[in-house]
C-alpha cells in the first residue's frame, strides 16, 4: 500500500510528560482529550507552578476544517499538549460518534474561569498578545483595574505583519521578560498557531494558547454571544453581527460541515454501530516480538475503547525497549477513535526518542477507517 502523502514532522525538543496517560480521541485528524473545564484549570495552574511548558489549542469547527486542508496546522494541533472542544460542533460530532466529548471547554470560557477562580496567595500573571490595535493594552489595563485572579504584567500588539516577523528576537525577548505564567495569543487561527508552533522552544512563558477573540471581549470592543446562543451553537450569529467581515468564514465552515457529516461522519457512526452489534465486546489479543531494532506489535481481535487499557500497556512496553515500533493489522477486525488517538500519542512519544513508527498489513476495513477518520496520514508501507 503506498502512503497517504508525506510524514508529519515532529519536532524531537517536545513532549515532556508521557501522552499515553492522555484519554484522548482522534476526530477527523486531531486528538481530542476528554476533559471539563476543571481539568484545564488545573492543568494551566500546575504548568505555572512547574514552570513545565503547556500547548493548549481549543478545538472549534474553523480548526476542524483548516486541519483538513493544512498540514501545518494539523501539525500544530497534534502536538500540542491539550486539545479540547470549543465549538458546540465539534461536540456534536462526538456525540454523533458515540465518543464521551461531552463538555465544551471553550479558549473564552477557560479564561473567564480564571478570572473568577481567585486564589489570594498567588493571581496568575497572563501576557496578552494581539487582538485588535489597543485592545491588548485596554485589557490588560481592565484586568489589573479589577479584583480577580489574574493579573496582566504586559501586552503587546505586532499589528499586521507576518509569523516570521512576529518572532524577531527582540519581541520574544519582550515576552519572556514579562515573567508570565500564560501566554495568551489573538492572531487568527492560523497565524496565531504557526506563531506559538514556531516559536514553542524560544518562549519561556510555560502555558500558552491562542485564544481567538478572548483580547477583545475582555478589551471590550467586540461583545461576546448571550450565554444561550452559545450552549445552543448559535454564537457564530452573534459573531455575523458583531464582525460582519467573518460571514464568508462561517459560510465556508458550514459547507465543510455538512460535507465532514455526510462523507465521513454518517459512514463511521454505521461502521460502529456495525462492530457493536457484530463484534460485541470480543476481545483482543496483543502479539509482541522484537528484532535488533524494532518492536513489533500484532493486534489480533478488536481494538476499541474498553480494551485500550490493554493497549496502553504494550505501548508503554514497546516504549521501553527504546527501539522503533511496527504495527500488524492484518488480524484487526475494527479500530475505534479512541485506539487513534492513542496512536498519535504513541506517534508523538516515539518522536521524542528520534524513533518511528510504521504500520504495515492493513486490510481494507482498517484501511478506510482510517482514511474516514482523517488519519490516514498515519499510515506506512
């Protein structure tokens, strides 16, 4: 089988905790972890108070679409160190699915939240980067004018001007002197993802995120959609009102919408709904044999979520071994969302051991479920 385009690159310098501890889904070619809003506070809290570097991107349908179409910034998104659902699409989708992404944890929430989780003996210090001109600095000056549990201890504006030039030295520098614990970026989706991407080894700021139009709703100079707009997905009616220029966007991410529904999504729920009643709750066997430089894994019986305790297990062991892993599918009946996205942790881990990983003897039902599911980029020889 030839592969299904060129590799995704991993940068070797990431992945500082083990992502197979991560209960996360691959949806359309970005894992998803299942986590509430609780979750990614704590996660923000103890990357401040460990100074251990963060990636968070929120997931929204804008991100689901461009991933589809960019590899970069698929990229971007597969390494970083939390995903989480922002858009009421993107859940639905995973209810659709039969997947536990059941909470919208969007980038405005998770910041709203931290402003209203105040913590007496230590306020987390944020720098605010973009927005709309000024709107950095108004909501950094509104932050600090209020009792919360953030203080803003800088902000800065790089105006309409490219990633490359984004990251001169001497703006990082002006970042990394802020001393802050998060970095929240506005800069649209893709230039601000390619911007914390390309500069991840460089900042010092331990959590990170681009955060969309968070600036300018603190800043004030957009409002944000009423709370029901938002839990029924109409947010992006208000954002027409409010942005008038997005609608082409919107329209855009519709029709992809539709086409991800119709094309992949109905086809994948059939196919679950089809090993559920077919194969059940059958087991899985897990063939592990070795040569001087690989480990390799046999995957015989089904693959899905209330096995996968059993899958981590062989990864964690097939880790170990420090060699590069090969796995066999030619006795898979089914794999599930769940086994992808452990796949891609497994991809990431391997990475930062300057290991690979292939995949080899797919039959034509694995095949397609990885192509519906947007991971086919996964796949070797």
């Amino acid at each position: 089988m030839s592969p299904a385009g060129p590799p995704i690159k991993i940068d070797t310098n990431w992945f500082g905790h083990n992502e197979l501890s991560r209960e996360v889904y691959g949806v359309f070619g970005i894992p998803i972890d299942v986590v509430d809003m609780a979750t990614a506070l704590s996660k923000i809290e103890s990357a401040a108070v460990d100074r251990a570097p963060l990636l968070i991107s929120t997931v929204n349908l804008n991100f689901l679409v461009t991933s589809q179409l960019d590899q970069e910034f698929r990229r971007s998104l597969l390494l970083s160190d939390l995903c989480t659902a922002d858009g009421m699409p993107v859940v639905w989708l995973a209810r659709l699915l039969g997947l536990p992404i059941r909470e919208r944890v969007a980038g405005s929430d998770i910041f709203e939240k931290l402003l209203s989780t105040a913590n007496p003996a230590r306020r987390l210090k944020v720098f605010l980067f973009g927005g709309a001109e000024g709107a950095a600095a108004a909501a950094c000056n509104k932050l600090n004018s209020e009792s919360s549990g953030v203080t803003c201890v800088g902000s800065f504006y790089p105006g309409f001007t490219t990633v490359a030039e984004m990251s001169d030295a001497a703006i990082i520098d002006r970042v990394n002197a802020s001393n802050a614990d998060f970095l929240v970026a506005a800069l649209g989706a893709k230039k601000g993802q390619a911007w914390l991407l390309q500069n991840h080894d460089r900042i010092q700021i331990p959590a990170r995120a681009h955060f969309g139009a968070a600036i300018n709703f603190q800043a004030g100079t957009i409002k944000r959609a009423p709370t029901g707009m938002q839990r029924w997905g109409f947010e992006w009616l208000w954002r027409i009102k409010e942005e008038p220029q997005l609608w082409k966007r919107y329209r855009d991410d519709g029709v992809a919408f539709l086409k991800l529904l119709l094309w992949r999504a109905f086809p994948l729920m059939v196919i679950t709904a089809w090993a559920r009643v077919r194969l059940g709750r059958q087991g899985l066997v897990i063939e592990r044999t070795e040569d001087q430089i690989s480990v390799i894994l046999g995957l015989k019986g089904v693959v899905l979520a209330h096995n996968i305790d059993q899958v981590v297990a062989s990864f964690q062991i097939a880790l170990a071994a420090t060699k590069d892993v090969v796995i066999n599918f030619s006795n898979t009946c089914v794999i599930d969302a769940r086994f992808l996205g452990l796949l891609t942790m497994l991809h990431k881990q391997l990475a930062k051991r300057h290991l690979s990983l292939s995949i080899t003897r797919v039959p034509g039902r694995i095949e397609r479920i990885f192509r519906l599911s947007g991971f086919e980029f996964l796949l070797r020889h």
